[in-house]
C-alpha cells in the first residue's frame, strides 16, 4: 500500500470518528496500531476540537470553507500516519 493510499484510508476513518460512526480505539485498530494507540487517540481527539471550530456555513460549506476543512483532515491524517508508522517501527 502507498503512503498516498495510506493517507486516504485515514482521510476516510478521520471523517467516519468526526461523524461519530467509530470509537477511538477502532480508529487505532483499523490501521494496526496498538503500541501507541493513546498517542493517535489524543491526537484525533484534539483534531476533533479543531475541527469543530472550524467555521461552516448551515447549508453546506463554502469553497474557501471546504478548503479549510480538507487541509485539516490532510493535516491530521499526516499526523496520524506519523504516529502509525513509530508503532510499526517499534
């Protein structure tokens, strides 16, 4: 699997736990990561706060809004897959 594959199955999951369809620790168990699976909870949990900050218009998210939202997600999907690969590597 490429890093850019890697990077859109979180993308999805991150979308999925703001949605509330996942718990954290399924967020963690999705990719293999056990080792360190505080540390990604932690991580999408302040993702979260951020993300719900965002602002969004009612009826749908701007372009300049939609923008703002997906750098988040690639942000944090970043992030994630950081966090992911230290688990695998220990």
């Amino acid at each position: 699997m490429t890093k850019q594959d890697k990077l859109t199955k979180i993308h999805d999951a991150l979308i999925d736990y703001y949605s509330n369809s996942i718990p954290p620790k399924e967020f963690s168990r999705r990719f293999g990561a056990t080792k360190n699976m505080d540390e990604i909870q932690d991580c999408i949990a302040s993702s979260e706060v951020e993300w719900d900050a965002l602002p969004c218009n009612t009826e749908g998210a701007s372009d300049e809004q939609d923008a703002d939202l997906e750098a988040h997600l690639n942000s944090t999907a970043q992030a994630v897959l950081g966090l992911i690969n230290n688990t695998i590597a220990v």
